[in-house]
C-alpha cells in the first residue's frame, strides 16, 4: 500500500469530518461553518484530481449492475455537491458585499436540502467502497486470517448502526429534510453536542450498511467488476 494511498485515505476522512461539522451550523456558528466548507471543498477538488483517471474509463467501462450504480452514485453526489458549493456561494456571509442579491430563504432552503443529500449519497458513495476499506484496515491492522469472532462482532456492530441510524433519522427529522420540508425543530447543542453526531454518524451509518449488502450479491456474481478493479489499482497507486 502505497504512502500516497494514505494521503488520500486521510484527506477522505478529513472531508468526511468536515461534512459532519457542516451540519452543526447552531453550535459554534456562522464562520466555524464557513471555513469547514471552503476546507471540505478544497480536499474534495483534490480528491477528484486524485481520481480523474475514474472520469476518462467511463465510456470503456463493462456495464453491469454494480459500475452502473457507482456511475450514477457518483454524479449524483457531483449534482448535490455542486448545488451545495453554489448555494453556499450565494448565502456566505464572508462574500455578503458581493453576493447579497442572490441569497435569500429559498437558497438557504436549497443549501440545507442539498446538504442532507450529499449526507445520504456520501454514506452510499462510501458502501460502495466498503470491501476496499475493510481491506484496507485489515492491511494496516496487521490481520491476515479471517475469524468467525471478529466477524461476528462486526456483524453486530453494524446491526446496532443501522438500527440506532433509523431511530436517529426520526430523532433529527431526515426524512422532512430531505423532502424540503419546512421545520423550526433544531438540535440543542446546550444539552448535547456528541449527541448531535452520534445521531450524524448512525444515519451515514445506516446507508453504508444497506449499500454494502445491497451490493454483496451483484460484487459476488461480477467479481471482476470494472470498479472494483479500478479501485485495486487505486490501492496500488
Ligand atoms: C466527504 C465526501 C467524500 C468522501 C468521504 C469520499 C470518499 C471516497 C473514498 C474513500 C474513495 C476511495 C479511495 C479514494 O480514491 O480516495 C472514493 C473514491 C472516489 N470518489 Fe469520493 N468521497 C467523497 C466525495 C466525492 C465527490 C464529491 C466526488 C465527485 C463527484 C467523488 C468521486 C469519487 C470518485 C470518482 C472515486 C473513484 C471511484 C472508483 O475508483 O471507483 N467523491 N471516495
């Protein structure tokens, strides 16, 4: 494994971290949430440079199931994230003497709405690499047998997830965000503030769980999956 690979990992979980913050926005406000913005904006344009040679196979790549998915996935989080950046452009603070003709409620509406999207097609976007992180962590671990205790203990571990991301999806109202429903229900960061991220971290939790077993099938019977080539030769890089 490569120590640009690394690099690359670590920059992912930054923009990963960055996101999550983003939807913290009443607990410490306006210019923590702009700078992790402009932050998590400038690790994901590195994270495309990282993986343009991704764009150029499109047209050569096998359809099956699997890569078709991961194509749409892929510019659909494009599509959310770019209306996010836009969005965020037009309702900045820092850029107000610029942009204040533009902002207003509805793309203050747009914004949230977009954020909560990227939230659920980044947790597919990472469901779809789940095998090659696992295998990534066992390399970095040091664990090269499989064990039916450990696998066990996962297997319920991300049972716990996915059950606490569906109670966590009604504890902060996703499905009203996602649908641009209007509500005047925020999380107290005065009472909590791990809370408000456990609950984050649950509902990403949820969606990378169904993705990964949703996809174990169509991964079994296709196991020369053009993306999952693509990501081995990632690896290698
Ligand atoms: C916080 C947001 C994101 C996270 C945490 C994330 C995470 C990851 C990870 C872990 C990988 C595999 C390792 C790597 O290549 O770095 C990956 C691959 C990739 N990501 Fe992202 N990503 C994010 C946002 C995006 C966005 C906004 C796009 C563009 C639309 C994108 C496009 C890609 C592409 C094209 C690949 C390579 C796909 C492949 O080889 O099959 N990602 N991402």
């Amino acid at each position: 494994m490569s120590r640009l690979f690394l690099f690359r990992l670590a920059f992912d979980i930054a923009a990963a971290c960055l996101l999550l913050f983003g939807f913290s926005y009443w607990w410490l406000g306006n210019v923590a949430h702009e700078l992790a913005g402009t932050a998590m904006f400038l690790l994901l344009i590195m994270h495309n440079v990282f993986n343009r040679r991704w764009y150029g196979t499109i047209s050569r790549r096998r359809r099956d199931a699997r890569g078709a998915f991961n194509t749409a996935v892929t510019f659909a989080l494009a599509t959310a994230m770019l209306a996010l950046l836009v969005t965020s452009i037009l309702i900045s603070n820092a850029l107000s003497g610029i942009m204040s003709a533009y902002g207003g409620f509805t793309v203050r509406q747009l914004h949230t709405l977009a954020a909560y999207w990227v939230l659920v097609i980044v947790a597919v976007h990472l469901g779809l690499r789940w095998s090659m992180l696992m295998s990534f962590a066992r390399t970095l671990l040091g664990i090269s047998y499989p064990n039916a205790a450990r696998t066990l203990v996962l297997r319920a571990v991300t049972a716990a997830t996915a059950i606490l991301g569906v109670w966590s999806s009604f504890q902060l109202g996703i499905g009203g965000k996602l649908s641009m429903q209007m509500t005047l229900d925020w999380w107290n960061f005065e009472e909590s503030v791990a809370g408000f991220f456990i609950h984050c971290i649950a509902i990403a939790g949820l969606y990378i769980a169904l993705t990964y077993y949703a996809m174990k099938g169509p991964r079994k019977n296709k196991r020369q999956a053009v993306s999952a080539s693509s990501i081995s030769e990632n690896v290698r890089q």
